[in-house]
C-alpha cells in the first residue's frame, strides 16, 4: 500500500496518513484494516485512535492530541500519554508541570521557532521562580513508596525517602511497606549527599534555616524531564536548556544526543514530515 509507517510492534501500527481531512483519515483506516485483517482470521486488527499530533520518543513511550468527531459535527481534542517520565510519582510537581508546559507546546500547531522560543521564556521564568523562591512548598514535594520496611534497606543512606521514614519513625510516626513518604531535598548547610538532605516537608516548615536546593531542583528535576521531551528539537538541545534555567550549561550536552536511544519522531501538522516541521 507504500504508506508510511512511523511505528509498530507485535499488535498495531501507526501511519502518517499526510492529511488533516478526518474523514480521509478513516477512509485510509479502514483500508488498511481490511487489508490487513484479509490475512488473519483469528486476530482482527481496528482503528483504534485518531492522533492530530505525537511525539514519539521511543517504543511505548508517546504522547499524542487525538481526536474523536462528535455528533454535532464537531471534534473533541484530548491530550494522550504513555510511559513519558511526567507521569512518574518521584518527579515533583514542578517538574511535572515543566513537562506538560513543554508536551503542549511540542504538540501545538505552532511553528518550531516559537515553540523553541516559548520554552525557552517559560525554563527562564521557572529558573528565575525557583531561585527567588516564588513558588509554594507544594510544588518542590517529592513521593516515593517504601516498598519494604526502612530498616530493612541496605543502601539506606541513599535513599531520600528511606532517610525520611527513619526520621519519622524516630518521631513516633506511623511507616508502613507500601506507605508513600514526601520530602523535599535542603540546602541545610551541610556538604552531605543529596539523599541525606532530605527532610519531610512538616520538618522544613517548622524549621527557620532549611532552604530548598534550588540547583538540585532546577538540575536534577526539571532538566531531566524537559532535556528527554526536547531531544527531537534543534534549538533545543540539552545545555541550551541548563542555560535558560539558570544552570552553568557547560556541564552538559551542547548537541543534541542520544538518537539511538529515543528514535524520536515529532509529528506536528499532519500534512508536514517531521523534518520539515522541526529542522
């Protein structure tokens, strides 16, 4: 059928249908799921979304706008993800919303350069925000589960959240397997590991010299999940993004890498190839 396949496994496909025409779009569908479904009789393959937009990073790892045509004669547009680090309960709340602020835009019909350009005013607004301490304690909280009992874990001491529990279970606190345990990592003054400037958020509170680790937010939280949604980007590229936080970029990459490990593929305007659209 020389269609262009952008992914598939053991049970789906994707295709760039190169058209914005919904009713193209299922037309060239259902063509391809009778051709397809021909071959198999006790497996049968069905469209099962409709994709606007997607980035896809790697295998099972996408984020997508699909549209769904209402009876009205409208469309609904909704924003679909899968496997991207966003979703993880160990980044922060700051971290989370740099990630969606960054997939709205990757998504968005907007042109590569402003999108390159709005990410970069909005990393230089959360940098400036972080740093002038302007954002509330809630969206520095880190969760992580104990998957076991604290004193049971034999790297202890670098584990944030392990540290935690044992400060709390020293306080009389209830810990459990299973609980999640919220910290915040500090700059108390002290030259200890990351893991070991952990503290629970009612601990930070109550305390009149704990600061927030402004670096370790802005480079181990926000830069990771921004750098890997970015990577498919020109302009965009992993020190470019230090820099706009406020980070000494020279500590990071000034091209943009791991191709082998993302296979991206950016998919903007459905009429546009990915080169055309971010190159």
């Amino acid at each position: 059928m020389n269609l262009d396949v952008i992914y598939g496994d053991t049970d789906s496909i994707m295709i760039n249908t190169n058209t914005t025409d919904f009713k193209e779009v299922l037309k060239l569908g259902n063509k391809v799921k009778n051709e397809v479904n021909k071959l198999y009789k006790l497996l049968e393959i069905d469209i099962d979304g409709v994709f606007k937009s997607m980035l896809l990073l790697k295998k099972k790892k996408y984020a997508a706008i699909t549209v769904q045509a209402l009876d009205n004669g409208t469309f609904h547009e909704s924003k679909e993800t899968k496997g991207l680090d966003i979703v993880r309960r160990d980044w922060c709340q700051l971290a989370k919303d740099a990630g969606n602020y960054v997939l709205d835009q990757i998504l968005s019909a907007e042109a590569r350069d402003t999108i390159v350009e709005n990410i970069a005013e909005y990393l230089s607004k959360v940098g400036e925000d972080v740093q002038g301490g302007n954002l509330a304690l809630e969206k520095f909280v880190i969760n992580k589960q104990l998957t076991k009992a604290p004193n049971e874990y034999p790297d202890k001491k670098s584990l944030p959240h392990v540290h935690v529990a044992l400060w709390m279970k020293s306080k009389n606190k209830k810990v459990n397997v299973g609980d999640t345990i919220p910290y915040v990592i500090c700059d108390d003054g002290s030259t200890l590991p990351m893991a070991q400037r952990a503290y629970h958020p009612e601990e930070f509170l109550r305390s009149e010299t704990l600061k927030l680790d402004s670096k370790y937010y802005l480079a181990h939280q926000v830069h990771p999940v921004v750098s890997r949604l970015c990577d498919p980007i020109d302009g965009t590229d992993s020190a470019h993004i230090a820099s706009c936080l406020g980070l000494d970029p020279s500590g990071y990459r000034s091209s943009i890498a791991h191709k082998d490990e993302n296979d991206a593929l950016l998919g903007g305007e459905a009429q546009m190839s990915d080169e055309e659209r971010f190159k």
